[in-house]
C-alpha cells in the first residue's frame, strides 16, 4: 500500500472510531473504483472548503507540466459538506512571486455513477477528449481543454470531478448550484496547494453541464467571499460558458403555481424526450434531484418500472452506457418510463429553479458560446440567461460560433475564441460592455 493509500485509510479509521463517517459506504460500492476513489469515497466530509484531503501525482506527457488526482472538501447547494475529486495540472517549478492564475474546467455530462469522473481514466491529464468525435479514444469524454496552452502561459488548471463522481454520495446532476460550489472550491484546492501564490486571479470554463455550473458559479458572490476556507480571497476575472444548460432562467416570472409548474415540467420533458440520449440526460437529471431536495421521490415522476430501472442504471452506468442500455431495452418506447403527468409537480419544478443560477448579477464578466445546431442544450437557455443578467447589470456578451455548430463540436470550435478573451482578463484589459447590443 502506498503512502497516500495508507494516509486514506488512517483516516477513515478515525472517523469511523470517532462516529463521524457521515455518507453510507454503500453508495460507493455500486461500481469498481480506482483505489484511490475507492478511499477517498470513505473520507468523512469535514474541514475547511476546499481542504485538499488526498493526492497522487500522475504522469503527464505536457511539456513543462506536472498533475496530481486530489480529493477535497466542498458543499451542494443546501451547503452540506461533500467530498469532490479533481485533476489538477501546473507548471513545473515553484510559483512566482506574482502568483499563477487558476484556470478551473467544468466538464460536460459523463453521467451520474461514481467511474464516471473524468479524472479517473488512466491518462487524464491531456487536452479535452471527446467521446463522439472521431478521435476520441475512451468511452467517456475526459481531459482539460486547452491546457498545454494554459500551462505555457504559466496558468494553473484543475478540473473539478463534481461532487458524487468519485468522492462517494449521489451525484446532483445538473442541479448547477451544487456543481458551481465544486468548480470554486476546486480553485480554492488548486490554491491550497501552494500552487499559485498568496493570492491569485481565477477563470472558470465550462461545457454543457459544466457551462451551466460556470454560469452559476458567477453568481455566487457570497460564497465566493466566504473567509476560513483553505484559500480565501480569489479575485474571478472572468467565466466561459459553452452551450450552457440553465432551467431557471426558462421558468415564469414570480410566484410559481400548480399550473405554472406543470407547464414548465411539461417544456422541460418535450425539450429532452425527443430521443433516448437526451432522454438519458433527463432521466438522470430527475434520478439525481432528490440526493439535492430529499423530498422529492422518483415515483413521482416514473412509473414504478421507470423509478426501478432508472435507479438501477444511474448507479452503475455512465451516459452514453445508460443510453444504450435504456435504447436497447425499450426502443421507441423509451417515454413509457415516465408518468404522463407527474406528481408533486411544483415541488419538482420549484427544485429545478432552487437548483439553477441564482438572479444575482454575475461577479465578473460572462461570454456565452453557443451553435446553430445543438439540439442537445436549447440555445435559447443562452439567451435567456443574458437577458436576466443583463438586466440586473452584468456583462454578458453571447457569441454564435461560425458554421453550423453542433453540442459537441462547439469546445473545440469555442477554443481559438476563449483563449485570448482569458488572456485578456487575467492581464486586466477593458473588456466591451456584452450587454450593449443585441444578443448573439
């Protein structure tokens, strides 16, 4: 047993002697786990926001660069602690007086089992790699975006697993206010780190479910403030969110009621029930929303088949696995897994909003990158989106990449885009008001 190993079991030990191993083993136990994951999903979650509990180096083939896998402490949205793990990527050397910036990736859908975090994989620490494009040589999508360039302009670069995709519990999928808080302490664990300085600059960029934690994160002025962590203090430059998902900004004006909730639970599952992937992506949204709002139950929104067979496979699958499993096993007949009206529909629909971005205007500015072809994210979250901040006084500036861009080609169609408006925000150039014409 290594050292790491052997400092993760010393400390499971001692929580579970001093009865303070709060998340129950079982829910980690439903598929194989690294053996670091598999002892980091037994840590118990306490310490400071962005306390790093755990590391292992791994090799990297970037030039100049080292990385570690890390677990650390975060919260969800009802701000109980969780453990999350990471990669984390910097240059090779001690920081510089001046600090290093941190540049943080939220990634995109992998799904809701504890092997599907990212950082898993045997050789994370390379630029993005995307499972539908030819290319793409593992069965999920995993990898940093962009971060051989990041590293030779001297930035720090982790990529936050989020919250129950290796550090054990359920994972909140697409409940953004939950994967936000894992995207800023995950800066805050680079930072601890002694990676970047006293103090440092931080950008987050973000992709489908990460655009919508990028976004979310922006608005979390508070928690972002928050002093006692394991690195205070961060000043945000700025936030890239790439076809970013965000229910709240669809949903109506004011008080929500029974009628109102239904008509958005009922948008909702038209926009995500045209095929069995998207369907996926939905069905593991409403599986993973009551690890965030206990009170909510799957029965409400399956049929008793659909509750059982989507909590079978959520546990144990990854999504393009889940989507497989679900397409061979009902077909077109995929929409019978769910209640043609749901129950308790304004509990559900008022979760999804709780959920989302909070209207708070964002901390820094926000540029949006969205395709003509996504049919996976409806832009029309975007611009939604822009419209509320920009009313409540943000920056949000929203650019329609060239060519007919699909959800997945608009990374790498977004990336010779995003690179320098970073470089610009961590040099502290003016940047033009993104409300001050029409949305892109």
């Amino acid at each position: 047993m290594n050292a790491t190993l052997m400092r993760l079991a010393a400390a499971v030990l001692a929580a579970v002697v001093g009865g303070n191993l709060c998340r129950a083993v079982a829910d980690t136990l439903d598929v194989s786990l690294p053996p670091f994951y598999e002892a980091a999903a037994r840590l118990p979650a306490t310490g400071k926001l962005g306390q790093v509990l755990a590391k292992e180096s791994v090799p990297t083939a970037i030039e100049g660069a080292q990385a570690w896998r890390i677990a650390y402490v975060s919260s969800d949205l009802k701000e109980r602690r969780t453990i999350s793990t990471a990669l984390v990527v910097a240059p090779r050397g001690a920081a510089l007086a001046a600090g290093r910036p941190i540049v943080a990736w939220a990634h995109g859908t992998t799904g809701t089992a504890q092997n599907c975090g990212p950082s898993q994989v045997v050789d994370p620490a390379q630029p993005l790699n995307q499972y539908f494009l030819v290319g793409g040589n593992s069965w999920s999508d995993y990898g940093l975006p962009a971060v051989a360039h990041f590293i030779r302009q001297g930035y720090v670069v982790v990529g936050t697993d989020y919250q129950g995709l290796g550090g054990g519990g359920a994972h909140q999928y697409a409940v953004a206010a939950t994967q936000a808080r894992d995207v800023i302490n995950s800066v805050r664990a680079a930072g601890a780190m002694n990676l970047a300085g006293p103090k440092t600059k931080a950008v987050v960029y973000g992709w489908s479910q990460g655009g919508g934690a990028a976004i979310a994160a922006a608005s979390l002025a508070d928690y972002i403030a928050q002093k006692g962590t394991a690195y205070d203090d961060v000043a945000y430059a700025g936030f890239v969110a790439m076809a970013p998902d965000d229910v709240a900004a669809m949903a109506p004006k004011g008080a929500l009621d029974k009628a109102a909730a239904e008509k958005l639970f009922a948008s909702l599952t038209a926009s995500f029930t045209d095929n069995v992937f998207n369907l996926a992506h939905f069905a593991m949204n409403l599986w993973a929303s009551p690890a965030a709002f206990p009170d909510l139950m799957l029965t409400e929104v399956f049929t008793d088949e659909g509750a059982a067979v989507v909590d079978e496979v959520m546990r144990k699958k990854c999504v393009h696995v889940a989507a497989d499993t679900l397409n061979y096993t009902y077909g077109e007949n995929f929409k019978s897994l769910l209640r043609p009206v749901p129950r308790n529909a304004l509990a559900w629909a008022q979760a999804f909003i709780d959920g989302s971005v909070a209207a708070v205007k964002p901390v820094a500015p926000v540029v949006i990158y969205w395709g003509t072809k996504d049919t996976a994210v409806p832009p029309l979250m975007g611009k939604l989106y822009r419209e509320q901040m920009c009313a409540l006084g943000g920056n949000v500036a929203r650019v329609q990449l060239a060519g007919e861009q699909t959800h997945f080609s608009t990374p790498g169609a977004a990336e010779p885009l995003y690179k320098p408006w970073i470089s610009d925000r961590f040099e502290g150039k003016p940047i033009a008001n993104g409300c001050g014409g029409a949305a892109g």
